[in-house]
C-alpha cells in the first residue's frame, strides 16, 4: 500500500502528513508514505488544491486536512 501527499510543504501539508502517520499507525498497517511536493506532478493526479492524500494513485480527498479518524476510515475503505 502507497500513501501519497501531495502539497507543497505548507503548513496544512505538514498537518496532514502528521495525521496520516497517525492513521497508518493506529490501523496497524504497513504502508509506504510518500511526499509529493512537485507542482509538475501534483497537476498530474489532476488535484488543483492541496493538501491532498492518494492511496495507490487514487485521490482520497484535496484542499482540506481530515482528522486522524477520518483518514483511518479513508484508507480502510479504499484500501485493495
């Protein structure tokens, strides 16, 4: 499993990386996080607002940072 940010490195980016190493964490899954801070490949995902979270290339959600809790049920509900 492949959890991508997307963002710039702003603040709310910061906020939600911290937040999805919580959920990874409380799930007790293994995932590979990765931070996508490239505008180029940002546009790519087609996502024009960030913060953002992919799981496996598929965006979760953009321009808002969900808590711990609802980044959890995100990922187990799309997760493969």
């Amino acid at each position: 499993m492949k959890l991508q940010i997307l963002g710039t490195g702003c603040s709310r980016c910061k906020t939600l990386t911290t937040r999805v190493e919580e959920a990874v964490k409380d799930l007790g899954i293994i995932a590979e996080i990765e931070k996508i801070e490239d505008i180029e490949e940002i546009v790519k995902f087609g996502v024009m607002s960030t913060p953002a979270l992919a799981l496996d290339g598929k965006i979760l959600f953009a321009g808002r940072v969900p808590t711990t809790r609802e980044i959890g049920e995100l990922i187990n509900s799309n997760k493969k």
